[in-house]
C-alpha cells in the first residue's frame, strides 16, 4: 500500500489548525516521539476522533493505523483513507477479530513497517467509550504488546483526555450485553483535548511466544496509559 506523504502532511496540518482553535488542543511528551525509527504508539481510546487527534499530536512522522473495517465503508472518507495508504483495517467487532487469517496478514504488514523505521498506532482497548457508561479503561488486547516485541520496537504510551465528548457516541448497546448496535450524532463539538506521550520502553522480547510474559507486559502498558490519562485529568 502506497503512502501518499504530501497529502498526508497537508490533511495532517490542516486538522492541526482547527484542533487547536476549536478544541484548544494541548500536547505534551512530544520529546518522547523519536524523529526515526520504528516506534509503536499506543494511546487510550475513547472516541471516533481519537486517531485524529493522535495524528495531529506528531508533527513530523507519517503514523500507520491498525483501524476498524468500517473505515473504509464510510462515504468519501473510505476513499481518502484509502489513498492516504496509512489505514489497515481488519475486521473486528469491539477489538476482537472476526477473520482470524486476515488480521494475521494485516499485522504482518504493520510489522514490516516497523522493521523499515516507520511508526504504527495500535488501540490495546479495541473500542471507544460511549457517554452511557462508566467511561473507564477496558481490558487491553494482547495484539500491540505481541507486535512490538515480535518488531524488535519500542512501545510509546498515550494518554487523551477529552476526546470522549467531541463527537457524540451515545450508546452501544454491546456495552450492556446486547448486539453491536451504536447511536452515534454527525457533529463535532468543541471539548478540550489534551494528547500525553510517555516514555518509550521495550516489550520484554520473550511476549512475542509466552502468553504469561505477554499478558504481564500488557497489563505493563495499561497501567503506563491509565497514569498517564489521569495525570492529564488532574492537569486544571
């Protein structure tokens, strides 16, 4: 998949502008980004804006998402992300794959584009928070931990704080056992948005075949995002 890098930065520069005028877009750790290398970010999940807010926050690196399939089913956005060529989606529902042997595939490519120096974004929660609920942080998938030790790369921790009011996402029926049905509104609102890098760390490299070392790793991560997340809360 080719990566269109000037229409990237121009859409990228462009999201910037408005982000930090309508939603007073705070960013901090940005020392935490390396200008090369391979790099997994992975931030906290709480809303459809969060990649977008994630990809404004890192001025200078093109970011590879590892994105829902219903991306690219959306009206004219599909296609833009398509051309963009930074959106691999698999099918899931709430972070858990629905075609086993097509998420190993995409994967396998994000891990390519690690070993060649690129940056990937990985979401450990699998799915957003919606405004009827508890809005805490879910479990984390084991698929970034895995990924960054079978890479070799570093993983960088993200915080958000605020995504969760800009666009509306009311409810998801699947947060109360029930089918995967949402009631999401078409607008933007202007929250607050503060993004927080963490400091890099390497995976332990035996997560990427010991299921013990992985979940250890994992809840690692979690507990670096969860620190990071409420230090932003906390911030007045």
């Amino acid at each position: 998949m080719e990566t269109d890098k000037r229409l990237y930065f121009l859409i990228r520069d462009t999201l910037e502008a408005f982000a930090k005028i309508y939603n007073r877009l705070e960013v901090s750790g940005l020392e935490n980004i390396p200008d090369e290398g391979g790099a997994v970010i992975c931030p906290s999940h709480s809303n459809y804006s969060d990649p977008f807010f994630v990809a404004v926050a890192v001025k200078k690196r093109v970011l590879h998402f590892l994105a829902w399939h219903g991306i690219e089913e959306m009206p004219l956005l599909g296609a833009l992300f398509k051309r963009l060529g930074v959106m691999h989606p698999i099918r899931e529902s709430y972070g858990e794959a629905l075609d086993k042997e097509q998420a190993r595939v995409v994967l396998g490519e994000l891990e390519a584009l690690l070993r060649s120096g690129e940056m990937c974004v990985v979401f450990p929660e699998g799915a957003i928070k919606h405004w009827i609920g508890s809005g805490r942080m879910r479990p984390f998938k084991h698929g970034a931990v895995r990924l960054a030790a079978q890479a070799g790369a570093p993983i960088i921790p993200a915080g958000l704080a605020g995504t969760r009011w800009v666009v509306p996402n009311i409810i998801n029926l699947r947060d109360f056992n029930g089918p995967d049905k949402s009631l999401t509104l078409p607008l933007i609102l202007p929250a607050k948005v503060r993004v927080k890098f963490g400091e890099p760390f390497y995976p332990d490299p035996a997560a990427a075949s010991d299921k013990i070392v992985l979940e250890r790793e994992t809840e690692r991560l979690r507990l670096k995002v969860i620190d990071l997340v409420e230090s932003l809360k906390n911030k007045k």
